[in-house]
C-alpha cells in the first residue's frame, strides 16, 4: 500500500518539491510507493496526519534568512501527537511570474508571507508602489495570472512549468543562500539521528527561569543549534520555547538532561530525534537527495 504524504498546496509549491524529493527519497532507499495529497493550509496538512488521514506530513519550519514558520510551530504544539521523522532542507529560488509585458505595469504581487519577506529588499527597489498580497501558498494565486495581466505572484520556476506561465524577473529573492528546513513528521516514534527537536513552556515568567534548562545542557555538554521563542497565547509577555540539539535522544546524557529538565519546565514536549536530509537540486535531474553530514 502506498505511503500518504500531506503537503501545502495547490500544485507547485515549494513544501510538494519537498514531498516529492522525500517521496523518491522512500522509494530509493525502502522501495515505498507514495501518493501525495495537497491541502490549502499548513495547519491542515499537519492535521491530516494527527489525525491519521495521511501517513505523513512535510512543511516549512524554518527558513534561513526569515527565521521559523510560526504557524508550523503553533500548531505543532498544539497538537501534541506527531513525531519528527527526517528533516530536509530544499534550496529556494523565487521568480517573479506575469503576464505583464514589463515591470511597470504590474499593480499586484501575490504570495505566501514568507516568500514575500524574502524578496523584501528587490520589492522595495525595483517595485516600490506596487500592493503586495499575502495567500496561503506561493501558488494559490496564479490561476488568476491570465484574467488579470498586471497580477504579479512569486513562486518557483518549476511553477511558472507546471501553469505556463512566463516568467518577468529572476531571481529576485535578497541572498542567494536561501534555503527551507522541513520537517517530516507521522504518528510513528521518531527514528535516530543526530538531532532532537523539544519544546517547552515555563512555570513561571522570573528572572533566571529560562537559565536553568539551558544550564542543564550546557551541563551535558549537549549543543543547541536552535531556540526560538513563541507567545503561549494566554497573557501578554508568557512564552514557550522550541529547541534543537545536537543530540540523538537514544544517548544516555541526552536521556538525563531532558529528565532533569523536567522539574524546571511545565509543559515538555519532544518531538523526536533525526537526520537531516539535503537536496542540491531538486530539478536539475539525477536524485540530487543525499544525507548531509
């Protein structure tokens, strides 16, 4: 039976290159058919697979120069079920697609709110005046690029493929060393590997209550490569915390410090240890999907 893979839609986006390179990356290495299956919103992929709908999950959790995907984490947290099987990190190069004959003439740009932060600074300079349009995915827009020619959208070139689309400027995101982590997660134990990913929320918002998790692992002498803060939505200045180390949960140092850091959070979550997966290219043929060092 073939594997479900939920992923961010309509066709073309950027988290389906990440579910297909993972799909080809299951058939080549465990021989597994899959079948993916698009849904409008990012919280509603994660949600197919909490809910058993879909075996598997991919989505955007971080991306290199705009930070982590906040809705990613929100609802990963809430949800409280899904285990992280691999990441993987997809190379990002956005275009500017139009059926404008010039940049002058484009009134409209449309795309998802992390595309169009990536692409901040061109914006600015080369399209000052023009209405930018946040939407769920960088391409739910372009259906609409043949009705109205002075529509903008930002997406990918294998977009601008798949919809015919011609396409006005590229590259145009602001450093060329753009790139996307994400996650894939199931409702499967996480896997080994040399990364574990908690989260946890604070008994209480004093000085120094942040310091003791993070003494624990400076205890341990267990890296953290990230930790990033978001609002617990209950009061104004309450936050919880997601965390990456460098550290495969299996090891017995890894096992006490997250012990130990029981008693000084309230809520503890682990998502799960793994191994990253990269991809060089995703459309320039050959498989271009290795396991990074």
């Amino acid at each position: 039976m073939a594997i479900s893979i939920a992923h961010l839609g309509p066709q073309g986006t950027y988290a389906e290159a990440a579910a297909l390179a993972y799909a080809q990356w299951l058939k080549q290495h465990q021989g597994r058919e899959t079948l993916l299956r698009a849904y409008p919103s990012i919280a509603q992929t994660l949600q197919a697979s909490a809910s058993g709908e879909t075996d598997l999950t991919v989505v955007p959790v971080e991306n290199s120069i705009e930070g982590g995907v906040t809705i990613t984490l929100d609802t990963l947290w809430q949800l409280d079920k899904l285990r992280i099987q691999h990441a993987l990190v997809l190379p990002i190069s956005h275009a500017l697609l139009s059926r404008a004959k010039t940049l002058e003439t484009v009134s409209k740009v449309y795309s998802h709110p992390q595309a169009l932060a990536q692409c901040q600074r061109w914006l600015e300079q080369f399209l000052p005046t023009v209405r930018l349009i946040p939407t769920n995915s960088t391409t739910e827009a372009l259906q609409h690029l043949d009705r109205e020619p002075s529509i903008g959208a930002i997406a990918s070139r294998w977009a601008a493929q798949l919809y015919k689309l011609p396409i006005l400027a590229y590259p145009i995101n602001d450093h060329s060393d753009n790139c996307t982590k994400f996650w894939i997660l199931s409702l499967q134990p996480s896997r080994q590997g040399n990364h574990t990913s908690i989260a946890f929320s604070l008994p209480v918002n004093a000085p120094g209550a942040l310091l003791k998790p993070l003494q624990l692992f400076a205890a341990t002498n267990i890296n953290l490569s990230r930790i990033e803060s978001r609002p617990t939505k209950r009061s104004l200045g309450d936050y919880l915390f997601f965390v990456d180390l460098e550290s495969d949960i299996n090891q017995t140092h890894t096992q006490a410090a997250l012990k130990a850091l029981e008693s000084c959070t309230e809520t503890l979550k682990i998502f799960g240890s793994y191994e990253t997966l990269s991809i060089a290219d995703p459309w320039q043929g050959g498989d271009g999907l290795e396991i990074s060092s």
